[in-house]
C-alpha cells in the first residue's frame, strides 16, 4: 500500500506517535494533547540534532524558547531550531499541537 492512516482518538494519553504509528521512515511527528492551563516540559534537541516544526490544531498556548514567549493559535507556525531551549504551555482553553521533526545535516544524532 501506498499510503497509511491513522485516527488520533484511537490513542490513550497526551501524546500520539503520529509519524511511528503511520509506519513513517524519514519524519517524526508527535500530536500532543494539553490540559487547560497545563506545563510543558522544557528541554533542546541537542542530542537527537533534530529541528522541531509547531504546528497548533485546537485551542491555545505559549511556546518558551530561550526564555522568549511566542503564542500559539491554529495558523501559527512555528520553527525552532535544535539548539534552543523550549517548552510548551496550554492556554486556558488547553492546547492540541503537533510537533514535526527532522534532523538537521552536520547536527549530533
């Protein structure tokens, strides 16, 4: 087959593996599903060289990168590159995300 499909309420728990439940061999891709208000998890991509792509489907939020607030809102965009330091917090409604991945050339992997 050419292709895969995959329905995200057939997962459990805030994180769909999207790109690894599709079988995928060159992305990765993680939808995330946030609670109103809810923390995220600060860290880099340092050790996997991988440039992350914000993409947010539903409601809103904060993305912190290298201590700089950028919102997130459906339409928004957002490139961080595998250096930064960031985190993602739900806004008041929460927030559902997806986070596409790919390395970066020369990067540590």
């Amino acid at each position: 087959m050419s292709y895969s499909v995959i329905d995200v309420k057939d997962f459990e728990g805030r994180r769909t593996p999207v790109a690894q439940a599709l079988d995928a061999l060159a992305i990765k891709a993680n939808q995330f599903d946030s609670q109103p208000d809810q923390l995220g998890h600060e860290h880099d991509e340092l050790k996997s060289g991988q440039e992350e792509l914000f993409v947010p489907l539903r409601g809103t939020g904060y993305l912190q990168i290298d201590g700089e607030t950028v919102d997130l809102e459906p339409g928004r965009y957002v490139l961080v590159q595998p250096s930064a330091r960031r985190r993602v917090d739900a806004g008041p409604e929460g927030l559902s995300y997806l986070v596409i991945g790919a390395r970066v050339e020369g990067e540590a992997g």
